[in-house]
C-alpha cells in the first residue's frame, strides 16, 4: 500500500501553516511525581526510533525555544519531574509546524488546583512526519506506538494522522476547517484544551486507538470488544490483561475521494458511549460545521 501523499495549507502568501502529520498521544490519571519515569522511558524509546540528535529545541519556561543542548537535557529533565504540573515541549528544528515533536503536559489531579476540573488529565504526545509511513512502513510505526504505550499507564491513546499546526496562532484553525473534510481521516486535536476535559474517556476513530482502565473493562474486555468489531482488516491485540490497542488495517489514511472508511465507522459506533466529543473549537469556521466534523464517522 502505498503512503499517503503530503498534505500541505498555505498561508496566501505560500507560508505553510499546517500539515499531515502522524500522532501518537497517550491520555494518563494518577500524580505527574509517579508518571514521569515512565514519560521519559517513553521519550528515550521515541528518540531512539527518530534518532537522538533529532529534537534540537525545547521550550524554555517563557515559551521560548532554546537549543537543545547539554544545559537544555538538564532544564527537560528537571522540568519533567516537577510536582503538581510539569511541562516538557521539544522540536525537531525551528519550523512551524516542526515534523518531528514531543509535548508532555503532567498534571496531579489530587491537588488542590485541579479541584474544580476533575476530568484533567497528563498527556504525553510524539509527531512523526507522514513520510515516515514510506520509508519506515506502516508495522515499524505501529510498533513504536505499542512500546511507548507499554511504558505509559494510559488510560486511553490513540495513534493515526492528524493535523499538524500551531493552532494558538489566529487564523490557522480556520485555514485548516476549511480543508478538513477533504481528509476525514485526519484528526483535529488541540492538547492544550482537550487534556482539561478528556478524563477516562476515549478520542476515537484513530488508526490505533489504545483502551485501558475503565472503558476496556466497561465494553467488556478483549474478547466481547473483538466480537463487536467485523470489519475486514480490523484486530484487537492485548499489550497487558487490562490494556489493549484495536488497529484499522494495514496501514492509516485520509480518507480522501469519498473513501468511505467503514472500519473507522463502526469503531466509533461501538465506542460512542465513552467518546469524548469537544463541544466547541475556537476559530473552526463556520461554528456550526464543527459538530458536522465531530460526527463525520457517526451520521
């Protein structure tokens, strides 16, 4: 099968301001102090499979970005195990959007800070260039979607194309909603917000969709899950007794001429009752198209 092709927005003046990309995100509860050894047993996996000298910037507590040398090792580290929120963004060179990433977001739902959003939740995010699907293969991808998400207690993650953009800059989640629905296998996912609201419950469809504690106890489990899902290329593999990835095929797509994508929509049928669905997207235009993309996979 062969890779999908670029996916590329430009400003007007030929500025790109976002393109395809694949995400690789894990949703994690319990205190930022606990999960940070296994976040950077994650990053080290990560860099190993991009290569180590890949990411070269990291975000400096103004936001920043700094060289990734020596000195930056020390504030990733350092910044990764702070306690009650923890914050470690780094790039692969200084382009907007960059292809290669990693963003990790702890939060300690136990603080008193987090009292009143009891559906936050840690989120440790890894980018990977479409490209990669041609010159690395599809099972490569999958597997280090699997071993990072072995290494991170998730509670739900996901892995599959998404949109790739600073969408924090005014005028880009527009430029991006007006060319979505061409792709609707690619996926709109703002970290910043959605980790607030997200909890225990599942973003689906993806090419990988990672279910553990509670919704892979509530469906039913490996087996009823499995008996529920029939589309042709369709699996559902364990990586431990409470934890399981269900993968949609060989390999993920966009969903482009029409493709009707129906393994992505019995998915999202059969996990609609722990679906998180974001009730709103600033700047998606128009307003009322948002809950159209929402629903692509359901109407």
């Amino acid at each position: 099968m062969p890779p999908p092709p670029p996916i590329l927005i430009r400003h007007h003046k030929g500025r790109i301001m976002a393109q395809g990309g694949i995400h690789i995100v894990f949703y994690v509860a319990g205190p930022t102090s606990q999960l940070a050894p296994s976040v950077r047993l994650s990053l080290d996996a990560y860099r190993r499979f991009v290569g180590t000298d890949t990411l070269c910037l990291y975000a400096d507590l103004e936001g920043d970005w700094q060289e990734l040398d020596s000195h930056g090792w020390e504030v990733t580290w350092k910044n990764l195990f702070r306690p009650q929120r923890a914050h470690v963004s780094l790039l692969g060179n200084e382009s907007i959007p960059s292809e290669f990433g990693f963003d990790y977001d702890g939060k300690d739902p136990g603080d008193e800070f987090f009292r009143d959003r009891p559906n936050a939740v840690s989120t440790a995010s890894f980018w990977l260039p479409m490209s990669f699907l041609g010159s690395h293969g599809p099972d490569r991808i999958r597997g280090l979607a699997v071993e990072l998400g072995s290494l991170l207690p998730f509670s739900s993650g996901h892995a599959g194309l998404s949109f790739n953009a600073p969408f924090h800059i005014a005028g880009v989640m527009e430029a991006v909603s007006k060319e979505a629905f061409q792709y609707p296998g690619l996926d709109i996912l703002e970290l910043s917000r959605e980790s607030w609201e997200i909890g225990t419950r599942v973003r689906v469809p993806h090419w990988l969709t990672f279910l553990g504690d509670p919704v892979l106890k509530e469906v039913g489990g490996i087996e009823a899950l499995r008996a529920r899902l029939h589309a042709p290329g369709t699996t559902v593999e364990a990586i431990d007794p409470q934890r399981a990835v269900i993968t949609l095929g060989p390999a993920p797509t966009t969903g482009e001429e029409g493709q009707p994508l129906p393994a992505y929509r019995e998915l999202a049928r059969v996990l609609e009752p722990w679906a998180y669905h974001p009730k709103s997207c600033p700047g998606f235009s128009p307003e009322d198209a948002f809950l159209r993309w929402e629903r692509r996979f359901l109407d």
